[in-house]
C-alpha cells in the first residue's frame, strides 16, 4: 500500500472507521494491527472521558483548607473584637505563617458581618468554629441547601469550653463522669449535627417561603424558567469549535478516501 493510503487507513481507524479491506496476511502486520486498534480504542476512550468531564463537571475555585494556604489567598482575615489577643498572640509567635496570618487580621467586624463581607470579598471570617456553624445554616443557606461559605480543615486556635460550677461543688466527680461519656460516645457531636440540619432546614423553608412571596408579587406573566440561565454561544463555545474541527477532518478524509480510490481505478485501468 502507498504511504497516503496507509496514513488514510491508520487515521480511518483512529476516528472509528471501519477496517482496511485487504488485511496482511503477515503474523507481524497482525500484531502491529491488533495493538494499533488497542492503542485507538484507548486513546477515544480516554479522551472522550476527559472531554466529557470537562464540559459537564463544574469548576471550582481553589479552596485554602490549611493555615499556610489562607494567608496565601485571600486579603483581610476578619475577627470579632476579642480577636485582639489573638492577633497578639499571632504576631508574638516565632511562624512566619502565623505572623503574617496576624498582620491580616481586621479585629471589629461582628462574626455575622465578618461571614457577610466574605462572600462579596475575597476575605475570610475566624471565630468560633461551632458559632460560626450555627451562623453559615442560619443566615447563609441557599433554598437548595447550598451554601457560598465553608469552614476550613484546620483549625487555627483551640477554644476551651466548660460549664460554670461552684468551687469545690460535691457533685463534680460525677458530673465529670457523664461529660467525659457523653463526649467519648459521640452524643454531643451528633447532638451538634441534628441542631445544624435543622437550622438549615428551617433556613430552606424561609428562603422558599420568600421566592415563593417574589413569584406571587411578580404576577402570572412572569417567565417561570427566569431563575434558570440559558445556554450561550460563549458557553458552548468549546464544543462547537470541536464540532467544526471533527467535521473538517470527515470531510479530508472523505475527499482523501475519493482521491485514492480514483488513483487506484486510474493504476488498474
């Protein structure tokens, strides 16, 4: 076979066409085929995945999870006004991390305020991670149950709590007691968990509440998809360059195809 016609098979198949139909008849060719079709099969598969994944899954930004990588991202780190020992305590310490996670800090923002500038800003809110829970289900719940805020891996400062008793109280053995089997059983975590849920469950039902208050204020001609955001020649910009570019390569390769096979009539003849 001449070299255009080999490259017009090896690209046939590449792009899922059918088999050349004169096949070698050498064990080796055989082998160089069966491993070329492998080697094909693999790479459409592969970047059919990929381009799958590419234009169905959504993109998220990089989140920081750890100390090191929230100092790196984002601008101002809020605190509320008891955050002055802890900047203290920040710029008093030998890490540079924690230096400079001190010399972001911005004491005075209330923790509501702190949450609610993190979502227009590119800052972050510290606060007690328990307390900062509560407020993200509470005040930052989407009606789909999402949330733009999240809290990070690591925490940054241990925050003790305990429960005021009177000094040298009789009952605080067994007190202790049913703390410590409380905590080791895992009680006050999933305590803490079913609080969460339905905090963000009452935040849902609010937040339908309102757009449900919205559609009824709009009136019957409002547009019932206007919540939903079509599609755009900018979105689909990727895919329609992929399908101009696969119908140009048919097309070649269906004039390349034409071509040889007028050759080839032309050689007989």
């Amino acid at each position: 076979m001449s070299p255009g016609a080999v490259t017009l098979e090896v690209m046939g198949i590449l792009v899922g066409q059918n088999l050349p139909l004169r096949l070698p008849n050498a064990d080796t060719s055989h082998m160089l085929l069966t491993l070329w079709l492998l080697f094909a099969l693999i790479m459409g598969l592969v970047y059919r995945g990929n381009l799958t994944a590419a234009l169905t899954l959504p993109k998220y930004p990089p989140r920081p999870e750890t100390i090191e990588q929230l100092v790196n991202t984002v601008d101002r780190i809020t605190a509320p006004p008891i955050g002055k020992e802890w900047r203290k305590f920040m710029l008093a310490s030998e890490s540079e991390v924690y230096k400079k996670f001190g010399s972001l800090m911005l004491v005075g923002p209330t923790a509501p305020e702190g949450l609610l500038m993190a979502t227009r800003q590119n800052t972050a809110q510290m606060t007690d991670r328990r307390n900062m829970a509560g407020l993200i289900a509470q005040h930052f719940t989407r009606a789909d149950g999402s949330t733009p805020l999240y809290l990070g891996r690591e925490p940054i400062l241990p925050v003790p709590a305990a429960w005021p008793i009177p000094h040298d109280a009789p009952f605080k053995t067994h007190l202790d007691r049913y703390l410590r089997a409380i905590v080791e059983s895992g009680l006050f975590e999933k305590w803490n968990e079913d609080t969460l849920m339905e905090i963000r469950r009452e935040s849902q039902r609010r937040q339908l509440s309102l757009l449900d208050q919205q559609e009824e204020r709009a009136g019957a001609g409002s547009d019932p998809g206007g919540s939903i955001t079509a599609l755009t020649l900018t979105h689909m910009q990727g895919p329609l360059m992929l399908l101009i570019l696969s119908l140009s390569l048919a097309g070649i390769s269906f004039i390349g195809e034409i071509l040889a096979i007028g050759y080839h009539k032309s050689t007989w003849n």
